[in-house]
C-alpha cells in the first residue's frame, strides 16, 4: 500500500457490475470522512493498494477459513503494507439486513480498519 501513501490516495481493485463489489462504496466513503485518505478504482487489480477477494478454505495466507456459519471466521484483513481483504466464499452475503446472511457492508467498514492500521481495541 505504501505506493500512493505520500499523497494519502489508496488504490483499490475495480469496480464491475457486481453487487458485491458495488457494496464495497460505501464502507470506503465512510473512513475518508474521519481519515485522510481518498480512494481511487483502478482497472489494473495488481496496482492496487487494497486487494479484496472472496476466498474459501486454506487459500495460503495462514489464515484459512471455517465455511458457513453465522459464528465463524467471516473475514480478515492485513495491515496497510500489504492491503488484503479477504470476505470468506463459504458464507452467505447479502447487502443490508436479512436473517440468515451476513452483511457485507457491515464486515468491510470492519476490515478496512485494519487495512488503514487501526487494530482491535481491548
């Protein structure tokens, strides 16, 4: 991430007509209003400074995934150096709240804390 950091601008992977990267807008609008950091779309995933992708399972980052459930690993996230943004593929999604799902928008405005370097607060 550290690429734009001088001018407090993150690159992030494109925007397509999927809904679930649709979702992802407002969660970024949301931290440029109490951080400095504007957010850009970029058409180029491997330019980007926020790399978020669905992953199941054991996908190589020491962090695997336990599948569906409402009490499981939703989500995890890297620090600013390395920008990962993973969303577990096994769960079930859905914008907003609707019994059974798990909202997007509410586990991205989570992660991207850490992606901007604010951990967990005792």
């Amino acid at each position: 991430m550290a690429s734009n950091q001088t001018n407090n601008q993150l690159r992030v992977p494109p925007r397509d007509s999927n809904r679930r990267s649709r979702t992802r807008t407002p969660s970024f609008l949301t931290w440029s209003k109490y951080t400095p950091f504007s957010y850009e779309f970029v058409q180029d995933y491997d330019a980007a400074d926020v790399k978020i992708s669905f992953q199941r399972g054991d996908h190589g980052d020491g962090y695997p995934f336990d599948g569906p459930g409402p009490y499981n690993l939703l989500a995890h996230s890297f620090p600013p150096t390395d920008g990962r943004f993973h969303y577990d593929g096994d769960e079930n999604w859905t914008v907003g709240a609707v019994p059974g799902a798990v909202d997007m928008q509410t586990v991205a405005l989570h992660e991207l804390r850490h992606v901007l370097g604010l951990a967990h607060r005792p």
